[in-house]
C-alpha cells in the first residue's frame, strides 16, 4: 500500500522541491502541481506532488500520522 503524505515546500529548485514531512526532508518533483510557492502544503505520492492542500488540513493530516508512529506506546 502506498502512501500519499503532506508536506510543506522549503525549497524550490526548477522542477523539484525540497519539502517537510513533519522533520523528515526530501525532494519531490513539482511539475503536475501550479505555482508552487515556499511554504505551500503538498500531497507527495511516489515522490511527486499531486495537490496543494490548506495549512489547516496538512497539520490535522500530521498531526494524525505522529499519533499513529507513537500507537504502540500507547497500549
């Protein structure tokens, strides 16, 4: 199963962008998404942003994945 994540965009350089992923960074291609701009929230899938996506609903979607790594403390 594949994943597609949010990620806010640090950097860009011509196609691909270095982006967020709550600490964790890597570079993704930005050529299907318009106008990206530093600090836009992205869906990343396979390494290529597919939709911008609202601050509020990038940090909830966040938010969620950090609650889902600390899952197992919580047993």
């Amino acid at each position: 199963m594949c994943l597609a994540i949010p990620a806010k965009v640090l950097e860009i350089h011509d196609e691909k962008a270095v982006v967020d992923f709550g600490g964790v960074k890597r570079e993704a291609w930005i050529t299907l998404v318009d106008n990206v701009k530093v600090g836009d929230y992205l869906i990343i899938h396979t390494g290529y942003a597919i939709q911008r996506l609202d601050k509020k609903d990038a940090e909830e979607t966040l938010k969620l994945f950090k609650e889902f790594e600390n899952y197992e403390d919580l047993k």
